[in-house]
C-alpha cells in the first residue's frame, strides 16, 4: 500500500512542477484550460449526476490542475476514493 502511496505523491508532484512550467511560459493557456475545466466540472455534475461536491477543495483543484485536475477528481469519485458526499 505504501507503495501506491508514494507513487501517487510523485506524480503529483510531476504534474504540479508540469504546470509551473506551463504557467510561466503562458499564463494565458492555463487561465483559458482552468476555465474550460471549471465549466466542464459544472456541466458534468448538472448533466450526468456524478456527484461532485462544489466547494472550495474541488475548484482550487481543478482551477490549478486544469483538466488534469478535473479528470483526477472524476476518477478518483469513481472509484470511491474521495469527493463522497456523506
């Protein structure tokens, strides 16, 4: 377990020094991928039901994470991990 552990931290970690990258080179494209995936996030939880919480957690992660950060709190609400409404 404490596998899986350390290697989803290092990938975090990867994809946050990613978009450091893409943030200093052009601000414009992670400001524009933010707000693609921040409507997505609203159309997904009005449409299909998925039961995404909005809150500050989960637009924080997906403002900085963009569609990537979208695409882990879906998976991660699909596989019952997190973002479960109780």
């Amino acid at each position: 377990m404490a596998t899986y552990v350390e290697m989803g931290s290092v990938l975090v970690a990867f994809l946050v020094l990613l978009l450091l990258l893409v943030f200093i080179q052009n601000p414009l494209a992670i400001l524009i991928n933010s707000l693609i995936a921040i409507g997505i996030l609203f159309l997904l939880n009005a449409i299909f039901g998925l039961g995404i919480p909005i809150n500050i957690i989960t637009v924080l992660i997906v403002a900085l994470g963009g569609i990537i950060g979208l695409l882990l709190i879906i998976l991660l609400r699909l596989l019952k991990v997190g973002f479960i409404v109780v």
